[in-house]
C-alpha cells in the first residue's frame, strides 16, 4: 500500500512537472478549483430559478441575493448578534463536555473488557434512543434555561464520539499488541504506545460526527423552549414567512458544521498518512 502511495505521488509530480503553467495551476489546485466551480454553478441556477425567472413563489423559495440582502440587513442592524452569541455558548459548552467524557469512558470500555460487558447495553440502548424523546425529561430535571440546552446537545454529540473511541481501542492490531508483548512492554506502556496511537484517527472520525449531531441537538432544542438562538430565529422566521431569514438561518449552521469540520479534518490528515488511497484515480 504504501508504494502505491508513493507511485501516486510520484506520477502527480511528473504531470505537474510536464505540464504548462496553466495545467499545473490547476492540478495543484484542483480539489479548491472543483469545489468552487460546483458552488458557483449551484447558487447560479438557485438565483435563476428563484430570482430571474421566478419560477417558485419567492414565499416559499429564495434566492442567494435575497439571502445574502436579509444577512447584511440582520448584521448591519445587530439584531442577529444575540443570536449567534445564544446559539455559541450552548454548543460550546454541550460539546465540550461531550469531548470530556466520551473520549475517556470510550477508551475505558475498549481497554477494560468487564467493564464493557457492563456498560455496552446501556450505550447501545442510549445510541439507539432519539435524543429528541428525552427532551421533555431533562427540561423536567434541568429547567428550561441553558442547561437543558447543553444537556441535550451533550447527548447528541457524546454517543457517536465514545462509540468510535471504544472501537477504535478494540481494533488495535492484534500483531502491534503481540510485538509489543513479546519485547516485554507493560500494559501501560502498551496502551500509551499502541493503542492510543491507533485509536487516534478514530476519535477524530468521532469529532467530525459529533460536530453534526451538535449542531442538530442545538437546533432542536431551540425549536422546543428558548427564547433566542438561531433554532429559534429559524422558528420566528418561518412562522412569519420570512423565507430570507430562515435561509439565513440555515446557512449559519452549515458554515458553522463545514468551518468546524475543516479544522478538525485538517488534524485528521496528520494521523491517517498511513491509509492507503481508496477510489478512482480519476
């Protein structure tokens, strides 16, 4: 696999070589050049379809120049601002906690096999249990302020995390675990140096998963009870028929999931060097 890789790379370097300088722009630029030009198609054909040639009731369909208008208006006058401040502090805080004890409790279950005969039932249940059902039992325990808010969103985001740590510990290979035995190394040497390291690209798989389910936690829970927030925003708006506004809305949150999981795939790339390439070379 990894001469594959490196044969890959190698036949990159010599087209990029070979090629104009144009081409070469192009090929070391190719995944930003793609994505851009779907992008722009996209919002080209969404403003003609909306817009120009009014084919839907602007009611119920915007367009991208209305959108980005209603954005402008809704930072310019600050009244979104609070919003976005609501909306921050409760995923903020419902993610790190989800952060802080699904990445231990994980790797506890994985490393320790009692204690996840013990504790799988109740993972597994909970995994397969809609967080929005027990929604109206932690308003009843937590109030409708923010910590219902964060208790929901914890939820959310803790499952896929702790699922993805736990079987990344117990997908260790099995031969690292026999070599490192066999030089005499500890358990907690085998762990810091084997499992951990192994477990690594895992965990962050589970990040880019609970980054989503935040996210949708954040938005559910403002639908139910809150009185500010973008959930909330979205609500008002599309109660009103503010169709502009709850595309707004909308798209705050798919920059805030695309923002959070570039940065969290941009570490990722540094642990997975190791995978091989899968796909089409073209």
């Amino acid at each position: 696999m990894a001469n594959q890789t490196a044969q890959e790379e190698l036949l990159l370097d010599v087209r990029v070589a070979e090629a104009s300088s144009l081409y070469k722009f192009y090929l070391i630029q190719e995944k930003k050049i793609l994505g851009a030009a779907a992008v722009i198609l996209f919002l080209t054909a969404w403003e003609l379809v909306g817009n120009t040639l009014q084919l839907i009731n602007p009611m119920f369909m915007s367009a991208p120049s209305f959108v980005f208008k209603a954005a402008f208006q809704m930072f310019a006058s600050g009244e979104i601002f609070n919003d976005l401040y609501v909306s921050g502090i409760e995923f903020f805080w419902g993610y790190l906690l989800s952060v802080v004890v699904a990445i231990p409790f994980g790797i506890a279950i994985g490393w320790y096999k009692r204690f996840a005969y013990i504790c799988d039932p109740f993972v597994n249940a909970m995994n397969a249990t809609p967080r929005i059902a027990l929604l109206p039992l932690v308003i009843i325990w937590l109030g409708i302020g923010i910590l219902s808010k964060v208790g929901i969103i914890f939820l959310g985001a803790l499952f896929p995390l702790l699922i993805n740590t736990r079987d990344g510990v117990k997908t260790t290979p099995h031969n690292l675990l026999t070599a490192a035995r066999s030089f005499g190394a500890s358990d907690w040497q085998i762990f810091k140096s084997v499992v951990l390291p192994s477990t690594v690209p895992f965990i962050l798989t589970g990040l880019l998963l609970a980054v989503g389910r935040a996210l949708i936690g954040v938005m559910v829970v403002e639908l139910y009870a809150a009185t500010a927030g973008i959930g909330f925003m979205i609500t008002v708006a599309g109660a009103t028929f503010q169709t502009d506004k709850v595309f707004v809305g909308v798209l705050i949150f798919a920059i805030s999931g695309m923002t959070l999981t570039s940065v969290i795939d941009h570490f990722e790339h540094r642990f997975d060097k190791w995978r091989p390439k899968v796909g089409a070379a073209a």
